[in-house]
C-alpha cells in the first residue's frame, strides 16, 4: 500500500457567483454532506468551508484520484444533492472553474486557519477581491487555444 500525503487547496463559487449558500445554517449542511459523500468516495476531505458564494476544500489525493475527478465527483454531486433536497430558491449550479494549489506540509496550519475562518474573512474582502488575489498570488493565466 503506498503512503502518501498530497494536499490541494480547493476554491470554487456558485454559477454566476450568486450567493445561495446565504445563511450558516444551509452552508454546514452542505459542508457535511460534502464532508459525507466524498468519505464515501474514497476522497479524503481535510477540511471543507466557504461563504455565500464559494466554497474552500483541503483535500489530501489518493494515489489513483485526479483533481479533475475529484472535482468532478464533489462539486456535480453537491449539486445534483442540493436541488434533489430544494435546499435553494432557485436552481443551483457551481461553477465550472476553480482553483486547485498544492498546500505544503509546513503550511497546512495556515491554510486550514485560513479556510476555517472563511465568514469573518469575507466581512472584509469579497470573493473576487480573493480571486484576483489568487491569480495574482499563483500566478494563474488564462490560456486561449
């Protein structure tokens, strides 16, 4: 059995960046329930949170798991999830963009802080004020083929 200990950094919003995770109480729900499903996927979720619009993981990759499959199996099953059980007023979607960064062993703390403190963050800085903040700090492009 290998060891491994791979950690990415997840960031990714609702379609069109609307806020429908607008209350505590509906964002823990869907935190646990994605806490939930990726247990049982064999995905293991160091930690999960986010604000109205968005949502931050810290996820440790298996040794067969994709960030592509990953994402693809967290976010379209949070979704599907969230509308089956009507928990927002209008159709929900996430966004098909997100962000994925490696998170080094000395800087777990840090960015585990980071992603816990997501509601008071956010009293003082936008989502896209910490998008652009991540583009800049990662040094994102957009490439156009």
């Amino acid at each position: 059995m290998p060891y491994i200990k791979v950690y990415i950094h997840f960031v990714w919003s609702t379609k069109h960046r609307i806020p429908h995770l607008n209350t505590p109480e509906l964002r823990k729900n869907i935190w646990n329930h994605i806490r939930k499903n990726a247990r049982e996927k064999g995905i293991f979720i160091d930690l999960v949170n986010g604000y109205d619009d968005h949502c931050h993981c810290l996820i440790s990759l298996g040794s067969d798991q994709t960030i592509q499959k990953v994402m693809q199996m967290v976010k379209g099953e949070s979704a599907y999830w969230i509308n089956k059980n009507n928990l927002t007023k209008q159709k929900f979607e996430w966004q098909d963009e997100y962000f994925a960064v490696a998170v080094s062993e000395s800087v777990l703390p840090k960015v585990r802080n980071y992603i816990l403190k997501q509601e008071e963050h956010h009293t003082k800085k936008s989502f896209q004020d910490e998008y652009n903040e991540f583009i800049e700090k990662y040094g994102f492009q957009k490439f156009t083929p």
